[in-house]
C-alpha cells in the first residue's frame, strides 16, 4: 500500500463542536491514482468508484 511521509508542517482540522485540533501534515509517496487502483486491485470485489475515492481521499 502507499507510503506516506511525516513533514513538520501542522495545519488546523475543525471538529464538529467547533473546536479545532491541531494535525501534522502527511505527503503521499505515490500518486492517487496509484493508490486507488492499489486498493482496487488488492480488493477485486470492492464498489469505490474514482470520484468517490477521490472525495475521500480529499477529507
């Protein structure tokens, strides 16, 4: 599966009650695509169509 790489960058993340909690930042070492057909591949019987992958993978 992909790799991802820690970087010392933080960003905030606002939680459901309006606080915001403080995350550190994650670079992917391969591409989406990559990871999405990775995902595929590995599991022939899932329904993830690219577009909802993609919604995921942006949250």
């Amino acid at each position: 599966m992909s790799k991802t790489q820690h970087s010392s960058a933080k960003t905030k993340a606002r939680q459901s009650n309006g606080s915001y909690l403080v995350k550190p930042v994650y670079y992917l070492e391969t591409t989406k695509i990559d990871v999405y057909i990775s995902i595929i591949n590995e599991n022939p019987n899932t329904r993830l169509g690219l577009s909802n992958f993609y919604t995921f993978v942006e949250d």
